[in-house]
C-alpha cells in the first residue's frame, strides 16, 4: 500500500498530535521507537528517517 502525506503538514503539526494526524489522515498507526523519533523530528530528514 502506498501513502502520500505532506511532511511540511506533518512537521507543522504538534509533535504530540503527530501519530494521531497520521492515523487520521492516512491511516498509519505509529508506535515504538518510529513514535519516538515522529515527536522529536524537526527536520524533513528527520521525519522521513521516523517514517
């Protein structure tokens, strides 16, 4: 399955809204260390590495 999301509207989301802002819009559920990295990320680099 493919999913497009826009890192520009996943990094302007609060870093703890994130997961949810995923699981919303693209039906990703994140947990674990990739749930850890996905509240730290700042950059596009570090979300993608999250991902």
């Amino acid at each position: 399955m493919t999913v497009v999301v826009s890192v520009d509207e996943i990094l302007k989301t609060k870093p703890a809204d994130r997961a949810k802002y995923l699981k919303e819009f693209a039906g990703c559920e994140i947990s674990g260390k990739s749930l850890n990295e996905l509240k730290q990320a700042k950059t596009t680099e570090d979300l993608i590495a999250a991902l």
